[in-house]
C-alpha cells in the first residue's frame, strides 16, 4: 500500500511497511533503496534514467526513514524496447494492426504480459488485478492506496488501418482506466514516435463516375485516466489517402475508335504503418491507339504510390483514350504533416469528380473533458499533427 504520509497520529514507519511497497532486499537495508546501490534493478529504462525508487527517496548519500512517508510503488509500462514482429505491414515496428488492439493498450498489457512491465527497485513483482476487456478499465484489490505508472514510448509505435472513411478515432495506444489513486505518468522519450496509421489511396473509377472518399488516417494517443503527458519525441495522426481520379470515355458506341479508360489511385497517406496507394485499374474498353489495347501501360489508371512514414504517396496517372486525346482523372496525393491529400481529378471527357482524399486522424484524444482538464504536461499538439480533442477512443 502507498506508505501513510506522516507518523503523527500514526505510529512511526516501521521497515515492514517499507517492504510491503517496495519488497525485501537483500540484506534488509535501507541504503539499498538507493538507486546508485549495485542491487537496485529498473533504475535506467529506454529514455528514463537514473529512477529513483520514487520522488524524494534519495539516490545516493544519506537515507532515513522520513524519506519514504507518503511514497509509493512505481512500474514502467514498456512500450520503449519492443520492436514487433517481423513482416507484417509495419515490419519489425510494434503498431496495433500487426500486434492487436489488446496490445496497444497499457492496462492489458501491464496485466498481461508481465515481462514488459519493469518495477523500479526490482524488489518484487508488480501487483495483480483484474482486466474489462470491454472498456479496458483495470482493477486491482493489490493497489491498495495507489502506484505510480509510466506508460514510455522510446520507438517507432505505430496504428491500425481505417477500414472506412470515419476510423479516425481508433487510436495507435490507449492508455486503459486504472485503478483509483494511480498516478499515471505518459512518457514519450527522444527516439519515441507514437503515429496512427496512414489511410489506403482510393483505386480510380473505371469509363465514368467518382470514386468513393478516400481512406482517413487513424490517431496516435488515447488517454482514458488523467496523466502527466511528458512529450520529448513525437505524437502524432496518420493522414489520409488521396482520392482516386474520374473515369472517362469518348463514345458509348464502343465501336474500335471508341474509348473507356479508368481513373488512377489515390497515394497513400503518411503513417505507420503507411497508406498504401490506390491500385492499378486496367477497366474500360477500346484502343489506346495505334493498334495497342488495354494491355499497353498507357491505357490503364496506374497505381498511386505508397506512402513513407513521413511523406505521403503520389497520385497515379488516369488512363489515356489514345486517338484524339483526352484521358481518365488522375489520383490525389496522399497526405502528410506538410500538405493535406488531394482529390482526384475529373477525367476528360468529363464523366464525373474525382474522389475525396481522406481525412487525418488526431494527435491526441482524451476520453473527457474531466480527464483533458485535470490531465498536465504536453497535452496539446500542432493542428498539421492532428491536435488533440475530446472525443470517443476506439
């Protein structure tokens, strides 16, 4: 239990209560509470150096008992050393489409993977509760007063994919409910990048039409329980894909000069893991001219380009009729911190708009006002990283 705050009116701290929080060391000394001690394990993890076992407790020289009135417990919830797996759409990152959405979210993780939770100290084992997998809250008979938790974000963590145009709020990491009195603690080291995911380009229309909205991107951080947000890296939106271009024709006859040709794909939008681009669309009829039909690589709306982590994918070129000119509507480019997606472009003959870009996602989410309000720190981000707002967290 976190330790009483003062002796008066309580009896003075005994050792047993100490090690109750803290666990048993060797030796049963206090000096090896101190973090500089050669047995104190966890002090020195991802971007968090030289912990102490908790605010106030010496780490090196003198240590006394009134140091550790009031303290608690601390454990670092591991998101700055796991890498993934291999293959996958976001090879060798850890992000939410290849490893789950159960995963992604800190209470989960901390109660189900104990591995990747560190008790700073290393003098005994993180307490046990009890996971919802329906609103991710955890509970625990074991917290007994409260524990303070660091949530740490030292790589590349990445999102899941939209399935739809409206899949924005579906979040990279969440941080879970957690138990009352927990002091929660978001920390996103130097080399810590926390990115939803970049929307798929939308492939192009084929003769006429336009093209469904693009795929939006998804966000980086959903926060359910008031925290410190210390941001020293990077939280951020994936952006949306480009919309897919217009088809077009020349004729409804479709006799041998007549022409059908298919819009190009939408480029991916920037993110991890990344948008692809819109795929080639060979649809349509006719000649692309001089004898060559839709097998030769001018008559086809072409494959926007996939996009990187940071930049988003080129639009594809639309098809060409060949004899006489004119062309299907080109893809949007996917979008990106610098530039918003574009749409797709109308054909010629006009046979209708182009698609929609997608939208981005949001930097930050916080699952209300209350928890925006009495949550502190770096709790706003720039609107070309998709800001931050209070809203539902899927």
């Amino acid at each position: 239990m976190t330790i009483k705050s003062s002796a008066s009116p309580n009896p003075p701290l005994s050792f047993f209560e100490i090690e109750t929080e803290f666990g048993s060391n060797p030796g049963r000394t206090l000096g090896k509470y101190r973090s500089s001690h050669p047995d104190f394990d966890n002090k020195n993890l991802g971007a968090l150096t030289n912990l102490p076992l908790d605010t106030g407790i010496p780490v090196n020289g003198e240590i006394k008992f009134s140091d550790f009135y009031g303290k608690k417990l601390n454990m670092v919830v591991d998101y700055f050393a796991d890498t993934g797996s291999a293959g996958g759409e976001a090879n060798n990152v850890l992000n939410r489409q290849d490893n789950g959405a159960d995963t992604m979210a800190a209470t989960w993780r901390y109660n189900n993977q104990s591995e990747r939770v560190k008790v700073v100290g290393g003098y005994r084992s993180r307490p046990t509760g009890t996971f919802n997998p329906g609103s991710y809250n955890l509970t625990s008979s074991s917290w007994q007063g409260g524990k303070k938790v660091f949530i740490h974000v030292n790589t590349n963590v990445g999102g899941v994919k939209s399935s739809s145009p409206t899949d924005l709020n579906k979040v990279a990491l969440r941080t879970g409910g957690w138990p009352s009195n927990t002091t929660l603690q978001i920390d996103i080291g130097s080399s810590g990048r926390l990115q939803g995911a970049g929307g798929n380009g939308k492939i192009g229309k084929t003769n006429s039409g336009t093209p469904n909205k693009a795929f939006a991107g998804t966000s980086g951080l959903g926060v359910e329980y008031p925290a410190q947000i210390n941001n020293n890296g990077i939280i951020r939106c994936g952006y949306g894909g480009g919309g897919g271009g217009a088809g077009s024709w020349s004729d409804p006859n479709k006799n041998p000069r007549d022409f059908g040709r298919s819009g190009g794909g939408g480029g991916g939008g920037a993110g991890i893991p990344v948008g692809f681009g819109g795929p080639e669309n060979a649809g349509g009829y006719g000649n692309c001219g001089k004898g060559k039909d839709l097998s030769d690589q001018a008559g086809k709306g072409k494959a926007g380009g996939d996009a990187t982590f940071d930049a988003g994918g080129n639009g594809g070129a639309g098809g060409q009729h060949g004899e006489g000119g004119g062309k299907a509507g080109n893809g949007g480019n996917g979008g990106d911190i610098n530039d918003n997606p574009t749409n797709g472009t109308k054909g010629n003959p006009n046979r209708g708009a182009g698609g929609q870009g997608g939208v981005k996602g949001y930097g930050i989410i916080f699952g209300s006002t209350s928890i925006q309000n009495n949550s502190t720190g770096d709790k706003t981000i720039p609107a070309n990283q998709g800001g931050a707002i209070v809203g539902g967290i899927f």
